[in-house]
C-alpha cells in the first residue's frame, strides 16, 4: 500500500475536505431524518413494540457511551485489519467544541481503505442496531440506533466529498479538522 509521512512535506499537492464540527453536528441531524421518519412508522406499526418506561433513559445513556466507543473502535479496527496500519499509529480523542469524539491515523493510506475507515461504523454498529429494533422494539433502542446514525454523520459525508477521487489517491486524516487531506495520484503527465 502507498505511504508518505506527512502531508507537511508537500503540502502544495494535498487538497482539504473538511467541514466545521457545527456544520457537520447539522448534517448530521439532516442525514439521519430519512432514516429516521419511515422507520419510526414502521416501527410503530410492530404489534411487539413496547412503551416507554422510566428505566429506558439510563439504559439508552450507558450504552450510548459504550456504542460511542465502539464507533471509533470501528474505526480503528478497519484502519489495522483493512488498511495496514499499525496501532501506534491510531490515537483517540474529543474535540471539545464539536463535542465530537474521534479516531485518528497518523499516516496516510489509499482511498479505497480509507473508504472502508470511514464507513465500518456505519455497517457494523448503526445498522445491526437499526435491525434489532425491529426484533425488540424498545425505545431505549430506537433512540440509542438514531444516536449512533446520527454518528455516522461525518463519516457518510466524507465517503460522499471523497467519491470523485481515484481510489489509489492517498489520504490522510486532517491534523486539526473533521475531515482529511487528500493528494490524487502522479499520472506522470
């Protein structure tokens, strides 16, 4: 797989998508109302749904926190497992005014494993659960399956902008925005 160290070593050839954490807390909201609203009829209409109760809030917030983390973990996992990179080269953190917690890998890869990166939270964490409501249709559930949806907000919009590029482009997380840098391959021309 092609590497390079640092956008810094050229940074004239790398091109930035990225999107302010405000904006993409937006996105995010508007993303996820598709899915949202027919799913929610649809869930409505199951004869085993169930009300809500008092316990369902404390139980929606302890695995919000614990999805939230396996949504990053995702992340991370597809970055070693799919992309070859090493775990010294993945860091975790919180962007305090996003409130946004996030997985970042230090070195750049080929689009088409960062494309795997971006949406393994999607496919592994927010859609089983999107399914499992529909087996128990708990509005603990409903409400934590919206959550992470919602999550996946950034990721679904940075597999979107990264769509017109070559799949040997290089990529690399931004260093302090949501987003990467991108650098389309030398076609020697």
């Amino acid at each position: 797989m092609p590497v390079c160290s640092t956008p810094d070593a050229d940074s004239s050839t790398w091109e930035a998508e990225t999107l302010s954490a405000k904006h993409l807390n937006v996105v995010g909201l508007l993303l996820a109302v598709p899915f949202l609203i027919p799913f929610l009829l649809a869930w409505w209409l199951l004869p085993h749904a169930r009300p809500y109760q008092e316990s369902d809030l404390a139980i929606y917030l302890g695995l919000a926190i614990v999805c939230t983390v396996f949504h990053e973990g995702a992340h991370a996992l597809a970055a070693i497992l799919i992309g070859g990179v090493r775990p010294a080269e993945v860091s975790f953190g919180f962007n305090w005014r996003g409130l946004m917690p996030y997985c970042h890998v230090h070195r750049s890869v080929t689009l088409r494993d960062y494309r795997h990166f971006c949406l393994a939270p999607f496919f592994f964490i927010s859609l089983p659960l999107l399914a499992a409501c529909l087996v128990f249709p708990a509005p603990w559930l409903l409400l934590l399956a919206w959550t992470m949806l919602i999550g996946c907000a950034g990721d679904v919009w940075i597999w979107l902008k990264l769509r017109p590029y070559a799949p040997l482009s290089l990529v690399q997380d931004h260093p302090t925005d949501c987003g990467c840098l991108i650098r389309a391959p030398n076609t020697g021309g």
